[in-house]
C-alpha cells in the first residue's frame, strides 16, 4: 500500500533522472518523523528506483533519551533488514552548527570511502521556509535566502538529494500516523530558548494569523524565485572564472576582473578559493579581498587571509592576483 508521498517521490525521481538502477545511496537521518518517513518510502521503492542503501545516524547525545531513541533506529533497521551505521556527537560539542559540520564530514567521507554516489536527507518544505527566515536574521546573500535545494552537486559524481523538500510536516505526520510508524517525541522540540522551535511554534503562527494566512507559500515563492536569480549569478561568474584564470598557477587576471560587476567578483573569489584550496570563505574574508583588489592602486602589495592555522597569502603583481598557501603549524 502506497500514499501521495510515495507518488510524489516517484515522480521527483523520474524527472530528475539522479537515482539510477544500482546506484549506491547513502541515507542521513537523526530519528525524528520526517527520518522514518523516509525510510520507509525508500524501503519501498527500493525494486522501483535503485538497488541498495545504507542508512547512517547521528546521535547528538543532547537528551538523556537519546541513546533509547538509536536503538529504535538500530531496531528499524534490523526488522526492515537494511545496513546502518551509528555515530555519536563528541560530548563537547553542543554548538549546532558546528554538529551540522560534524555531520556533513561523516557523510563525505563515507560518500567518498565507500563509493556513494548519492547522499539523502529528511528536510522538508517546513525545514526550508525555518531555514530561509534563521538566515535572514542573521543577515545573508541571495544564496542564504534559498539555502536548501531538491539537488546539489557536491563533486563530480557525487549528489546531495532532498526528497521530502515539497512535504509539509503536516503531511508527514499524516504519512506516519497511517503507516504506524514508532515516532519518538523529542522534547527538546520544545525548548523554546532554541531559536528554530521560537519560530516555529510562535513567530510563523503570529505571522500566518495577523499578516499573512498564506505566509509559507508566498515566502516558498520568494525562495524559489531567489534561487533561479542566484544560480544565474553564479553561471556568468563560473563563465568569466574559467575566462581570467591563470593556465599554470593560482592567479586571477586583474585586469578584467576589474571590468565585471562586484557581484560576479565576489562569486569569483568564491570560487577561486574552493577550488584551488578547498576553502569556504565567509563574506568578511570576500569582502576583505575584494577591497584589496578594487581600492588599492598599488602594483606589488600583499594580503593574507586566516583560516585556523593555515593562510592564504595573495600578492597582487601588476595584472595579476597570485596566491599560496602557508601552513603555520609547519
């Protein structure tokens, strides 16, 4: 017996032609409904799309019934006779974005080990609409305002896959309720000093009663929209990145450079620095370079960006932007 879910799985993956017959997949999940709810439609799809995955979870150890909650995962798996690996969170770590780290350097390196072509995960429509407003507080870029999409790329052969992206939680709580399915209640869903459970269960509602009653579609309309504009943004940038790029060494030509608008700068420097020294760069770090390279009149100056122990040392030399990379642990 199948749902609409199952359906709209089904017709994700034809369309986007990523989950070919044998493909190996690697599937993230921590427990909650939209964990189960998709291992479940997995499971039973899994003669329709592809041939084997293996399950992998996280246990953050932040609540005293986090280790009963891994078990009812190990017990899932067992019954349902799927392979799975547990991992447990450092106890000192309790910073959640540095935990998001953690986990995303697990799967890579299983992705990688192991040959996973495809990574999944149990974020929803819900997840998308918490994520994009955290963002704007924050403050972000047109990337941050779209920050969660159906299909990533992450390398050459590898995907990041979000298939329950068009579910609401609504849904997904129907979804298991009808295949009863063993929810854990995690309480800390209810800790409101967490700022996603803030405004989840009292900023989004206030929002939707006395702004807009159709608040998530209109903002999912936004972020769509936000994306398209961005992933354009980043077409031209990779388009005049592969244009100035130095053929021998790791050097921008300067001088067009300085023609291109500081939007597709800025993306250059993005990707100038990831794909020469596998650097995500925060916006200071760009800015800072952009500065160096836009105020300075100078022919032969020198710049330094700090990442930890290791520095990335740029050397603007007449029309070209050389760098390198100094370890200052050596």
């Amino acid at each position: 017996m199948q749902s609409f879910i199952h359906e709209q799985i089904k017709d994700l993956v034809a369309f986007y032609h990523i989950i070919p017959q044998n493909e190996r997949i690697l599937l993230a999940i921590s427990g909650g409904q939209d964990s189960l709810c998709l291992i479940k439609i997995l499971k039973d799809l899994k003669i329709l799309c592809f041939s084997s995955f293996r399950i992998v979870h996280f246990d953050h150890q932040w609540r005293n019934d986090s280790e009963e909650n891994s078990y009812l995962v190990v017990y899932l798996s067992y019954i349902w006779e799927i392979s799975m690996a547990s991992y447990k969170l450092p106890i000192n770590i309790t910073n959640e974005t540095i935990s998001r780290k953690w986990r995303y350097q697990i799967l890579y390196f299983l992705a990688q080990k192991y040959n996973y072509s495809i990574l999944i995960t149990a974020h929803t429509y819900t997840d998308k609409i918490e994520t994009c407003l955290l963002n704007l507080f924050r403050g972000c870029s047109l990337e941050g305002i779209s920050p969660l999409s159906y299909l990533t790329q992450l390398t050459n052969f590898t995907y990041l896959n979000r298939p329950l992206l068009f579910s609401h939680r609504e849904h997904i709580a129907w979804f298991c309720k009808k295949f009863f399915l063993p929810v854990w209640s995690d309480y800390t869903n209810y800790n409101y000093h967490l700022k996603r459970n803030r405004l989840r269960y009292e900023l989004l509602p206030y929002i939707r009663q006395y702004f807009n009653v159709q608040f998530d579609k209109q903002l999912n309309y936004t972020i769509h929209f936000t994306y398209r504009d961005s992933e354009y943004l980043q077409y031209i940038a990779l388009y005049f990145y592969y244009k100035i790029r130095h053929e021998k060494f790791a050097a921008l030509n300067k001088k067009i450079l300085l023609l291109l608008h500081c939007s597709i700068q800025y993306r250059i420097f993005k990707i100038f620095l990831k794909q020469n020294f596998s650097i995500l760069s925060n916006r200071s770090q760009i800015h800072e370079l952009y500065l160096l390279i836009k105020l300075t009149k100078l022919n032969y100056i020198t710049t330094t960006i700090n990442l930890d122990f290791n520095t990335v040392i740029f050397y603007n030399c007449c029309q070209w932007i050389y760098c390198c990379w100094y370890n200052m642990k050596n």
